[in-house]
C-alpha cells in the first residue's frame, strides 16, 4: 500500500467511525455497515455527505448503494476523486 492510499483509508476509517458513532479500532475494512454495525440509512447518507465535504468532491447518488463498508467507500471516492 502507498503512503498516499494508507492515508486516505485512515481518513475514510475516520470518517466512517465518526458517523456510525464507532471507534476506529472497531472497524473492519470489509464488514458491512448494516449488518455489522447497525448503520441506518441516515447515518450512511451522512458518511456520503462527509466524504464529498473531505475531498470537495461530489459522488453520483448512483454509487450510494456501492458504499456498503470501509473499502468500497475508498473504492467510490477514489473514482469519483480520479486518484
């Protein structure tokens, strides 16, 4: 892994912990948001919404059923960032 892609996970990581209301240590890159961690619709939409806020960029409500745990939700902002 890149410096640059270990950073931007921890970021995500951040992000995603923050709005499930989680510790970072807690989280595992691929368990789902749902069934894992009980995340709501809501809270999911405010993780998208924060994402977009952290890289100015702006993610297609198309790819919000693609963010089901930490990796896709790199893999989104990563095409929608084109990094």
């Amino acid at each position: 892994m890149t410096l640059a892609l270990t950073e931007r996970m921890d970021r995500i990581r951040e992000i995603v912990a923050e709005h499930l209301e989680l510790e970072v240590a807690d989280l595992d890159d691929d368990s789902n948001f749902i069934d894992v961690y009980s995340a709501d619709s809501l809270a999911l939409m405010d993780v998208l919404a924060a994402l977009e806020r952290e890289w100015g960029i702006e993610i297609d409500q198309s790819q919000f059923a693609r963010i089901v745990d930490v990796r896709s939700a790199y893999e989104v902002v990563a095409e929608s960032a084109s990094w």
